[in-house]
C-alpha cells in the first residue's frame, strides 16, 4: 500500500485565556491507500482540529504534513486550495451545501472547480448521485430534502472527482439509524475502491467500522485499537507520554 497523508508530531495552540492551548499535542499519524481511521475522545480533545491540520484548512504551530510523501510546510493557501478540489474530499456534519443551488448542481460545482468542463461536470455529478441513490433529487433545493438525502448529496460532492483521501467531520450527527447505517455502507464502499478515509466521531458505531481506532485526550493520541487484520499502527511516539496529558 501506497502512503496517502502522513502527520508527523503535529501542533495546533490556541490562545486561551492568557494560557494557551495545545488543540493538537505532537501527533503522529499515517494513512494508507484503502485504509479507514476513526478519531474519537471527548469533546475539545481536538479531532476536529485534527482534521483540519491535515486538509490544509488551518496551519500546523509546528509538525508538519506530508500529502503522498510531499512536504506541504511550503504551500501557499491558494495551492491548497488545488490540492483540496482534486484529491481531498471533505464530508461536514452540518452538510455545507448551497441552499440556491439544486442537489445535481451542488455536486457539478465541485468538478468545475476541479477543472472540469460544464457539460463533463453535469455528467459526473449525475452519476454519482445515481450511484448515492439519490438520483431522484437532483434538481431538488437542499430545504426540500431529508437529512439523510443531504447528506448523500454532501457525499456525492465530496467524492465526484474521486479523491485520494475522505475526511469526515461527524458524518452521521444529524442523521437517524437507518441513514447512519446506509452511510457508513457507502463509506465502507469508498474505502474498499482504493481511498483513504478518516472520519471523526463521537458513535461508537462509526468509530468500529474502520481498520483503526485512535483514541485521543487533550490533543494527544493515548490509544489506539487495530479493527483490521491488515491494518497500519501509528508510529509509537504518538503514544509516548500520554499519561502526563
């Protein structure tokens, strides 16, 4: 298997107060090709941060990123904006689509701004949303959709220019069982096509469907559980003096 993203003793601090706050504590984590991660801990243990360091969406204090074995210390916002529209697709919780603009065109967007053509885009999006199973709302208005058809057209979005890696911020908070049931079939599928997938999450039942579990506490990662035979461990300094945090 090929390294998809790589962290190596990341650190995000916050000020707090007058006594900042290390969101992300020296973690080191690698994901590979066709393998699944779920981050868990209790709220403001920062996974949501996490996340966000290795999409580019914030800055690392210190630490870095590596995207297919490539530094990203050096890049400017405006390339990994690039980078996020072709190989990183992102999946929210509170969904993030656009209320004027219908299911199908939701979906197109995301392909145009990767670099694809209009008529191509409109194509792409119809499949994927065919392949969500909600075809049938592509020309519905995010308000006239349930919250689990939104959330499939989220998907849909984030997968149309089929990314190397799906980061997943609470996928499932907002939707009922029998939803959470269908997307975490549909994020299983993704994986199994050969992505890379990281999903943070407070469900127990999210976190136990992927290959690995890390578990995390004031920043750090203080365990971590194989779900999978086959899967990758974090590199052990991630885990080294967890008991001080």
């Amino acid at each position: 298997m090929s390294t998809v993203i790589e962290a190596v003793r990341l650190v995000k601090v916050y000020p707090g107060g007058g006594t900042p706050v290390r969101a992300v504590d020296e973690v080191d984590l690698r994901v590979e090709a066709g393998e699944s991660v779920s981050v868990m801990g209790p709220s403001g243990c920062g996974k949501s941060t996490l996340l966000h360091l290795l999409g580019g969406l914030l800055r690392p204090d210190a630490g870095r990123v590596l995207l297919a074995d490539e530094p990203t210390d050096r890049w400017s916002r405006a390339r990994w904006a690039r980078v996020r529209r072709r190989r990183i697709g992102f999946v929210f919780q509170g969904f993030h689509l656009v209320d004027d603009l219908t299911a199908v065109e939701n979906v197109e967007v995301a392909a145009v701004l990767a670099g694809s053509g209009r008529t191509a885009a409109r194509r792409q999006a119809l499949a994927m949303l065919d392949q969500l199973q909600v075809a049938d709302r592509a020309g519905y208005l995010p308000h006239r959709m349930s919250g689990g058809q939104r959330q499939r057209v989220a998907l849909a979005r984030a997968l149309v220019n089929h990314p190397a890696l799906i980061l997943a911020d609470e996928p499932t908070g907002s939707l009922d069982s029998t939803a959470t049931g269908q997307l975490l079939a549909l994020l299983r599928e993704v994986r199994d096509q050969g992505q890379a997938l990281v999903v943070v999450t407070h469900d127990p039942r999210v976190a136990t469907t992927a290959d690995r579990l890390l578990t995390m506490r004031d920043g750090g990662i203080i365990d971590e559980t194989l779900l999978s035979p086959t899967a990758t461990r974090t590199p052990q300094s991630a885990l080294i003096g967890w008991e001080d945090r």
